[in-house]
C-alpha cells in the first residue's frame, strides 16, 4: 500500500467533525478591510465612513455614498441626471461598448460614471461632483466631461464654490479624441471660475489617474487628497521602462505628492466634511452673491 492510499483510508475511517452545519453569515452582514485583514460589522463600518477603526485603512466608497457623507440630509438636487452616453464610433473590442454601458449602468444604478449636484454642506451652499469608480473604473467619456463642465459653469453663474471628488482610470479609451477633449473643455470652464473670484477644491481619491490628474484634478485652488491614495498619470511600470530607472518607494501616493508640493493636505475622511466646510469659510468673503438658494 502506497503512502498516499494509507492517508486515503485513514480520512475514509476517521468520524466525521462536520456533523453541525456551519452557521451561514447573511450576504453584506461583515465587510473585511483589505489593508489588515479584519472584519467589521458593515454597519460599523458605514458609521465610521468606511474607515476601517483597526488601520485606517479607507475603503473605496461610491458615489451615493459619498454625497451622504458630505452633503446635509435632504439637501441634495442632482444636476443633468438626463444626460445620457451614446456610442460615437461604434466602438467594440472583446465587446460593444454599448453593452458595456448597459451592464455598468445595471450595475451601479447610474447613467454616468459621475453625479452631480447642487447641496448644502454644514449649511454652506455648494456645487458638487462625485466620480464613481465602479462606473467603468470612472472613466472620463462624453458624459462626464459634459456633466462636470455643466456643473463647473453652473457654480460660476450661481457664485457657488465648487468640490469635486475625483477616482477615476483616466480618460474612456472607447471614446477616443472625444474622451480626451473634455480634458481641455473642462479646463477651460476652471479658468472662468476661477476669473469669477471662486474657490475650486478637488478631492483626490484612490485612484486619480491619467486625463483626470492631467486635467481638472490638478487645478485647484487647495487639493486635498485621502490617505495612502495612488494619484498619477502613467502606470509605475511604464514610467520606470520609459525612464530605465527604478522610482522611488510610495511614488503616486498621496504621501508623497505632499511632500513634493503636488497636494496641499491630507485629510482623514472622518474630517473631510469639516475640513472642507471650514476652508470656504474662510474664502466666504471672496463670494460676493454668494446665495443661501440649492435651487438647481
């Protein structure tokens, strides 16, 4: 008899340890940090704004579930919710890209990969967007770019000052030029705001990368980013094969950006909603028709 035969028999005769069924944990209950390893009560977790209290890890978070962090309860009016994005060049790789649109759309409950809005954030008047990763890896497409330069203008005309948390891939590869052009459109709608005497604050979120770190991103007044968040333009790997050399360790982080004056400050999320609220505070007096109004 073979060794491997001899282990065979030897689990056929040993009695069963299994006799109780495991008890099952319904679907969503626990939600495991993926920085450390430990479970939390999903409810906890959602309480602490998807900061996981063992290492202060942040969790990615959705679009809904930021604009509830934010934005004061029942002050939200979405803007441009109708927009919706079409196929331009009938674009199809290992599928159609309608149908890629279709399934993020059944997915997330969104149209876009972006929502956007007008809403009160510790009574402070304020033109909101928030960029959805689970969108097609919040892509930037004909939509978003629209969607945010409307938003962008909106807040010019209104006097508002303007947040914008970004997470996103880059620009939509199956939109083409189309895609990338929002990158100059929506530069162009920052300068004018910015021309008005407003205050712009983008939100770095993990990740910010390609078109949208090489446009709107990057042109705040303050940038705020969340911790150990991997902002940047090209992959690590292709910027060290085009370099032939070895980049340094945190590259595109949040951390280091800070240190090398890309990003003003790094702000828990627990504080974000505050830290924010204070700093137009701060810029109020430069809002001379700064309305009280969330009519969008």
């Amino acid at each position: 008899m073979s060794l491997f035969d001899w282990f065979a028999n030897r689990r056929k005769s040993e009695p069963d340890l299994k006799q109780t069924p495991e008890r099952e944990i319904a679907d969503g209950l626990w939600s495991k940090c993926e920085s450390c390893g430990v479970l939390t009560y999903t409810k906890d977790l959602q309480a602490n704004h998807f900061v996981c209290s063992e290492c202060n890890h942040h969790l990615r978070v959705d679009s809904d579930e930021r604009i509830r962090q934010l934005i004061d309860s029942d002050t939200w009016q979405p803007l441009n919710e109708q927009l919706q994005p079409i196929d331009p060049l009938n674009f199809t790789d290992r599928k159609a890209y309608v149908d890629r649109l279709k399934e993020a759309q059944e997915k997330t409950h969104l149209t876009e990969g972006v929502q956007t809005g007008v809403g009160l954030m510790d009574g402070i008047p304020v033109t909101l967007g928030v960029m959805d990763f689970r969108f097609m890896g919040g892509s930037m497409g004909s939509v978003v770019g629209e969607k945010i330069c409307r938003l962008v203008e909106y807040a010019t005309e209104q006097a508002f000052p303007l947040v914008i948390i970004s997470a996103s891939g880059g620009a939509r590869m199956q939109e083409g030029m189309l895609s990338l052009m929002q990158m100059a459109k929506i530069s162009g709608a920052l300068q004018r705001h910015r021309e008005a005497g407003l205050l712009y604050i983008p939100v770095l979120t993990h990740p910010t990368t390609g078109g949208v770190t090489a446009s709107f991103a990057m042109l705040g007044d303050i940038t705020l980013a969340e911790p150990k968040a991997t902002i940047g333009f090209a992959g690590r790997r292709v910027i060290e094969q085009t370099l032939r050399e070895k980049l340094p360790e945190g590259f595109q982080t949040s951390e280091y950006l800070l240190q090398h004056g890309f990003v003003d400050a790094i702000i828990n999320r627990l504080q974000l909603k505050k830290t924010i609220a204070q700093l137009i505070c701060l810029h109020q007096p430069y809002f001379p028709t700064f309305a009280t109004s969330t009519t969008a």
